[in-house]
C-alpha cells in the first residue's frame, strides 16, 4: 500500500468492528492517514448511519478513499451507494477489490467480516489501493453511475 | 424455488449473457414468470443501462424480483442502488443471499460471472426467492437506506 497523503476514512456496524480495527492499523502501519468515524464498541446500531459519514467525508473532500464493514457488506454498501458520488464496491477477495478500480474507479472498499477472514480483507484492501482505474471504455459506463436525477 | 405471480426480471451486460440464460431457464422450470431486458447477445453494452432496466421494472409495479449480472455484478449493483427503491445485494453465494433477504430485504440480486459458477449462482437465486425478510431491528435498518433525500 503506497501512503497518500488524503486520509482513507473507515466505518463500521457492531459486526464489524474488529476487522476494521484490524484494517486500520495495516493502513497506519504502511503510512496512510486514516480516521475512523466509529462504530468502535459492541452496542447494536445502524449500519447506515456510518456509509453515511464515509460518503460524506470523501464527497467533502476530507478523504481520498473509504473502508465499509458490516456483517455481509451488502447493507452498508446499499446505504453508501445512495450518495451519487459515491462507487461503493462490495468484495470479497483481492481479484474483485482490484477489478472495482479497474473497471468501476471505485472510492469505497465494503467488505462483510461475518463472511471473509482478516487475511483476506487485507489483500483486498491492498488490491482496493494499489489498483488505478483502467480508464477507456470504463469511463462511459462510470459516468453513467452519475445520472442527472441521481444528483444530490 | 416457490412460483410467484409477479414476474423476475433480468438483466446483464454482455459479461453475463450466459449465466443470466441459465437463471432464466431455472426460474422457467421452477414456474417462475420472467421478462428478460436483455442484452442477449455478444456486443459489448453498458451495464448501467439494463441495472436502470431491471430496477424501473420493480418501480412501476411490473415486477417483484430482479436479478442482474455483469463480469463482477460490482458495477450493475452500484447502478441499480442509485434507485432509492431499489436494494440490490451483489452476493457471492447461498449464504450471503439469503442474509440479503433476512436483513436488507433486498429486492434485486446482483451475480459476477466471471467470479462465480453458475450452479452457486443458481443456489444463490434459490436462496434468494425462498427466505423471507426477517423484520423486528432490521425494520429500521432497511428504511434508513430510503432517506428523504434520496427519493427520485
């Protein structure tokens, strides 16, 4: 993981706590900012609530990419997605977190911690950002994830 | 698989064509009523446009289900949640489907084919079909990924 000087922000429901954990401190220990926007304890809560302040964050500028946890990745992933500048890929292995670069230029990792293992997490976060977008034939198609009447 | 009286609808790019065939003919089989939006053929299209497709068929009451494809089913997934309506869980197995239903009450399943085989794909879209949306907190969940906002 090459260290970029914009943060990468992290979120997460109850479930996944302790792989974002995990998660955030490869990032600090390969040199990236990050900042966690929670949850961080046990307590039952809204996954949505947390793709919300991710998307936020990117979408203000304060971070350059996004991390999602939750127990499937699938909630948290619908929620971010609902942000028009937002491209929240849900993965489950390195080969899907680098084809969501290549080919879908995506800006949020999701990642389900009741379904993959840390390890594999973690070479998926690796692949999300050591991958650019491929660019060409990708580009008309990712423009098209912005529609007019998906504009916030 | 039990017959529903609503339709499935599908959709896929040209990565998808293939396996979309295959859970169109497993839906037939099991009495499920289907309308295929195509694409069917090898050309290379966007996947953006058969996403808008499949979800404007469940908006307007036409169908119940749908299920998209593309290579990864990551850029067909981000378009077709830019629909506030629309919850569509990209799953990679049974299991993460059937928790799609439990949790998210998804309404649109999104397959890669070129990440998995056609006869998890197909345990998938059982599982899919078959689990009921499990209410009580996820209630809650599932209508916070509806903000005011967000609605077309």
């Amino acid at each position: 993981m090459t260290p970029q000087d914009t943060p990468v922000a992290l979120g997460s429901d109850h479930a996944g706590v302790a792989l974002k954990a995990t998660l955030r401190a490869a990032l600090e220990e390969a040199g990236h900012p990050t900042f966690d926007m929670g949850t961080n304890g046990p307590e039952s809560v809204d996954y949505p609530d947390f793709a919300d302040a991710v998307a936020n964050s990117l979408l203000d500028g304060t971070a350059r990419f996004g991390v999602l946890v939750c127990g499937t990745g699938i909630g948290i992933s619908i929620a971010a997605n609902r942000h028009a500048g937002i491209r929240c890929a849900l993965v489950h292995d390195a080969t899907t977190a680098r084809l969501s670069r290549e080919h879908n230029d995506a800006n949020v990792l999701a990642l389900g911690a009741r379904v993959i293992g840390p390890e594999v997490a973690l070479d998926a976060l690796r692949a999300f950002l050591n991958t650019p977008f491929g660019g060409g034939r990708h580009e008309r198609r990712v423009r098209k994830l912005t529609p007019e009447w998906s504009l916030r």
